[in-house]
C-alpha cells in the first residue's frame, strides 16, 4: 500500500513506512481551501487546512510513503481519523521520481462539504492563515513547515512559496 502525502503528511506522517519517493499526481492541485476552526484556527479566527482539488492539466508534486503489509490496517485507521470531515478517501495512481506508477491512497477535498471554500485569492489565503491558530499550532507555521518540506525534497511549488513570503510580510505588519 501507498499513501500520497501533500502537506502535512509529508513532515509528519504519523505512520511507519518503509520506502518514501518524491510522487505526481496528475489532474489535481494542492491549494488551502479547507476551513479549520479546531486544528489550525478557531471559530473566532478560521484557519485554513490544505486539500487536494481536481484540475485537468495540474499536477501535484508530494511524497509517497510505502507502508508494510503488517502496518496497512493500522495506517488506515490513523489517516481516517485524522483527516475526518471534509477529506474524500480515494485510490489515485501516482509518479514515483523512479518511474514506477503505483496506487496511493489518497485523501481529496469533499467540494460538496460546507467547509469546503475553493477558489480564495492569495490574499484572502494569506490574511487568514498569518492570523490563525489552534490545537495543531500556528496556521502560519503549518505553511512554512509544508513548503520547508517540498523545498526539503526538491519539489517547486511557486504558489505555495510565495503563499509562505505573503504570509511572512503580513506577519512582520501584524507585530
């Protein structure tokens, strides 16, 4: 079993895994589009979580984790807890950086769901998340870790870098 990583999955997959590649996923797009009141904001100050949307044309550069047979129930329970609510789980074929395709389990925006806010500027993204924070910490620092990470593996993301450099100047204004 795979299971695609695309923010946080990649710096903190909570999971044992054996092998880990640098992955694409066609057809989707990596974008904060879920609102967090609990994990990276509150009900007074939502935050933003990252998702998955469906793109034709995009691709998405993440990790995938291999996971052993022994540790595939297990996995799975975790994931299914920890992205309840607002996340689809599917099996979506990935790239790894070797050439192999492999299916990965997957966890996609539910669009239909009401904390489900597609489409954001950068800075409606950025003002929100320079300004969040919940049980999972700063929302700013749940950006900067993801792009620390994607840059950790040689993955370019100029939107979400420059999400991150928006961010960091709102930041410096707010204090």
């Amino acid at each position: 079993m795979w299971v695609f990583g695309y923010g946080s999955l990649i710096w903190n997959p909570g999971f044992n895994y054996q092998e880990r590649s640098v992955a694409t996923l066609a057809n989707h797009h990596r974008s904060f589009c879920i609102l967090s009141t609990s994990a990276r904001g509150t009900p007074q100050q939502t935050g933003l979580g990252l998702a998955l949307t469906k793109q034709p044309g995009a691709q998405c550069q993440g990790v995938a984790f291999h996971v052993s047979p022994q540790d595939q129930a297990p996995t799975l329970a975790y994931l299914r807890e920890r992205e309840a609510g607002v996340y689809l789980e599917t099996t979506l074929d990935v790239s790894l950086s070797d050439g192999r395709i492999v299916p990965a389990v997957t966890f996609v925006a539910d669009t239909g769901h009401t904390d489900f806010v597609g489409g954001l500027s950068q800075e409606e993204q950025a003002a929100r998340i320079s300004k969040a924070s919940g049980q999972l910490g700063s929302n700013s620092d749940y950006l900067f870790s993801t792009v620390e990470s994607l840059n950790a593996f040689g993955i370019k993301d100029a939107p979400m870098s420059n999400l991150a450099r928006h961010v960091r100047e709102l930041r410096r204004t707010q204090s």
